[in-house]
C-alpha cells in the first residue's frame, strides 16, 4: 500500500491549458487526409476540413494548434500557400516522403481550422531556408489592420480583417534540419529575425525561440545567455524512442522489456525539464520565459506497408500511458512549462486520431487527453508519496505517477498512472484541506498490453467508470490494475 498526502491548501502553479497543445505538419496524411480534404471531397467537410474529425477533437478542448511543422517550417515558402488554389504552386515535399505538395493548405486555410477547434494558432516560421523580409511579411500579410502591401494582399484573398495570432516560433530545430546551426550562430539569427517580427496594433506576439533536441543543455545555456531577453518563450523537443534513432521498434507486438523501456525513457522527461530549467532559472530567475514542449511523444517503426517517410503508426495502451505520464510531469513543472504539443494530431506519430477514407478512430492518447482534460487552467496542488518500485529485466522505474490539481469551483481532479506491466497497485491518500464528499473516476485499461483500436473494431480501448475509490474519515483509498490510467475527482 503506497500511503500518500493529497495537500489541497498548497497549491504550486497553474497548470497552463497550452499543456494540452498539438501539432500539424504537412508530414504523411496529417494535414492532407486527416484534416484537409478539399472542398469538392465526398467526406463531409466544412471548407475543405473533415467534419468527424473537427467534431472528435473539439470535445478535447484543444488550446492551441502549431502549423506548418517541424522539419517542413523550414523549407516552407508561405506565399506558395495563399491566393486561388488552382494557382498554388505544386513543390517536392522533399523532408517527408518526396511527395507533391500543392499548397492547398496555406495561411487561410489553417486560420479557418483553428476557427472551427476553437483553439489558438501558433505559426512556425522558417529561418533555416527562408529570408528576414519574408518572415517579417508574412506577421505583416497575417496581423496588420491598416494599408500596406501585405494587408492589402490578404484582402484580396478574401480576408479583409486580420487575424489574432499570439504564437510565433523562430525556426525549427535549428540544430538539425532547421539549418544545422550552432546555438551561438542560431542565437545571433534569432535576435535579428525577431527584430522584425512586428507587433501590429494590438496583435501582441509571444515569440517562441528554436530550442534544444533532448539533452542539449549547452544549446539552452547559450540561447538563454545571448537571445534570451528577447523571447518568450524557449522550446525543447524530446520523443520517447525505445531502441534507438537508429534501430527504432515497432508500434505493436511489443514484448514487456519493451514496455518498461519505455516507460523509463517516458519519465526521462522529468530530468529534461529540470535541467534546461535549472539554466533557464540562471538567465531567468523570474520564469517569466515559458519552456515550451512544442514536439512530444512516441516515435516508432512506420506501419508494415505504409510509406515510412510519412510516420504512420499505430497506438496501443503503452501510448496512453505515455501520455499519462507525460502530462503529469508537465503539471507538476507547470511553473516553467507553459506549452507542450504532443506529435501529431491525426494519422502521424502518436496521433490521436488515425483516419482511413472517411473512417476514424480515437486512439488510446485521445482518451488519455479526454480523461485529462479537466485539469486545464487549474491550481496544481501539491502530492507527496514515495512510490514503490517496478524492476523488469534489470530495468528499475517508479511504479506511480501522479499529479492533482484543484479547478475554480473547488474540485479536486487526482491523476494516476500504474506502469506496471504485471502488478496492481494500491494507494491511500490523506486529504489535508477538502472535505470531501464524493469520488468518482474513469479508467483506461486492459488485460492485452498491445490493446489497440481499429478500423474494424474501435472500440477495444475506451475509458470506463471507474469503481475501485472509496472515500472514509479524510482518506481516499483506490487500487489499480496494471497498466492503467486513473482520473479521479473529489468534490
Ligand atoms: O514530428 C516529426 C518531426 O520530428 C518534425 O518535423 C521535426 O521537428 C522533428 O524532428
């Protein structure tokens, strides 16, 4: 039995809803299929943007959605992506897979998408391949309320008033294929390209500079030393790999070495996030620049059959628990981390939706983010516990991740994570602060390590009630099976 203490008058941070961000490239069938179809497409569409698919991520209270990319930001021209569309320039998506790209998706289209989730924009620009003027254009084309070029541009494409646009990252991966920079090179080219990265009549930017790949701390120390009064925000992309870059594995028919690999590199991202804060805390000691998470998640083989430049892969119940996990850490450093954008949002990496034709399916990490959800914007209060240990095959990991938080009417949500591929788990938690009344819960589980949810079956993993939480004298009491994802709430 793992005792714990639920503190309820300490609460630590806000858990920023940005935590619950996505990503969407022009990468495989994430942008072309998954959401955009055209407007002359037989499968249901609003503006050329699938309908199911807008409808099953709208009930995720999606904050904020990051656009073009990843590696394709950087080789990404916008003026191609505007303008009538049988006119768009037809390109080489020479980083993903050598396929035509016809540029059907630009700026309208993808102002239009974030209109119909309801969520933020967040643009990436391009530094490794593109110019200062054409950035600097492109902020003007999209937030200028007034005559100019750009604005005057825009209008003439059918958008007469300019669009809110808060996010706006510097470049991608400049330490790879955003350029192949140094962060003393990519540093100096941040602070020019910010320069003229305009904040027009109330359009207020938060600029979001190129981060570091994994354990780069270097490339957080010097980017935070030279550039850093000039952001708001630093990135940091970090995928959860077993094997290796590369010799990586597959998505299903996992044995349980594999399980706990990833599992422990899963919760590696607490030490990430500790030590690039620790250098943000020396250039920033007020956390006032936000660490911002903006490429998470599993990276496995492709699918047998499937074009491996386009990262289409399935996603089974060891993705939810990484995605338990990871958005419990990104809770519990909600006072540095203010974004973070799981990697993709349909048919790429650990996607939450996987579409075939006009069918869909949820994914385990969309329950995942649907059970979660409830956290968004809360206190985050403090949970103190020593978990129990979970060894297999020489691997030795925390068994228990948790994290809680208290919403503004008062309810306290618990988050729980057994990673324990064989071994239940028991907990007792002293309420300090709540009179509680009630629990009540949801669960996501099952007996098949590798459950998954198809096409033919999609319903194999889905959360259900969860009936294992008593609540006696201040003490909530739960137990878990293995494998498993809890969200409890307390009221
Ligand atoms: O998400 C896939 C790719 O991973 C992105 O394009 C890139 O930024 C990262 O290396």
């Amino acid at each position: 039995m793992t005792e714990a203490q639920l503190n309820v008058e300490v609460s630590k941070s806000k858990i920023s809803r940005h935590i619950y961000g996505h990503f969407a490239e022009h990468l495989g069938r994430c942008i072309y299929e998954g959401l955009w179809v055209g407007e002359d497409s037989l499968i249901p569409n609003t503006d050329g943007i699938r309908n199911d698919v807008v409808d099953a991520l709208k009930k995720l209270n999606i904050p904020v959605l990051r656009w073009p990319g990843g590696c394709f930001a950087d080789e990404y021209h916008w003026k191609d992506g505007i303008g009538p569309k049988e006119n768009r320039k037809r390109m080489v998506n020479t980083h993903w897979g050598g396929v035509v790209e016809n540029n059907h998706f630009g700026t309208h289209e993808f102002f239009r998408l974030c209109e119909l989730l309801e969520c933020e924009p967040y643009i990436c620009g391009n530094v490794g391949s593109g110019t200062v003027q054409e950035m600097s254009e492109w902020v003007e084309y999209m937030t200028f309320d007034g005559e100019s070029p750009m604005a005057a541009w825009r209008q003439e494409n059918g958008q007469e008033k300019p669009w809110t646009l808060k996010y706006f990252g510097v470049g991608n991966e400049n330490w790879g294929c955003g350029g192949n920079m140094r962060p003393e090179y990519y540093a100096d080219l941040y602070r020019r390209y910010q320069t003229y990265v305009r904040n027009y009549g109330d359009n207020r930017l938060y600029k979001i500079a190129g981060g570091a790949n994994v354990d780069d701390y270097n490339w957080t120390e010097v980017v935070m030393r030279e550039a850093g009064k000039m952001m708001d925000g630093l990135s940091l992309h970090s995928y959860t790999i077993p094997g290796s870059w590369e010799e990586k594995r597959r998505a299903l028919g996992f044995d349980e070495a594999e399980w706990i690999e990833t599992m422990q590199k899963s919760l590696h991202m607490d030490e990430l996030i500790t030590r690039h804060s620790e250098i943000m805390d020396k250039y920033d000691p007020e956390k006032r620049v936000g660490l911002i998470i903006d490429e998470w998640g599993t990276w496995f083989l492709s699918e047998p059959g499937t074009n491996p430049g386009f990262l289409y892969q399935q996603n089974t119940l060891r993705d939810a628990l990484v995605a338990g996990i990871h958005l419990n850490i990104f809770h519990n450093h909600s006072d540095r981390v203010y974004m973070a954008n799981i990697a993709q949002m349909v048919n790429v990496l650990q996607a939450l939706i996987l579409t075939e034709g006009d069918k869909l399916l949820l994914t385990p990490t969309y329950h995942v983010f649907e059970m979660y959800k409830v956290h968004q914007d809360n206190e985050l209060l403090e949970v103190a516990f020593e978990s129990p240990l979970y060894t297999y095959g020489g691997v030795t990991i925390p068994q228990l991740s948790i994290s809680a938080s208290r919403d503004n009417h008062g309810k306290v949500y618990v988050s729980i994570c057994n990673l324990s591929h064989e071994a239940d788990a028991s907990l007792s938690f002293t309420i300090n602060g709540l009179q509680a009344g009630s629990v009540s819960g949801q669960i996501l589980t099952h007996t098949d390590l590798g459950a998954h949810n198809t096409f033919e079956s999609p319903e194999t993993v889905v959360p259900s009630a969860y009936e294992d939480a008593e609540l006696a004298d201040g003490v909530l009491s739960c137990a878990l099976p293995p494998a498993s994802v809890v969200v409890l709430t307390l009221e």
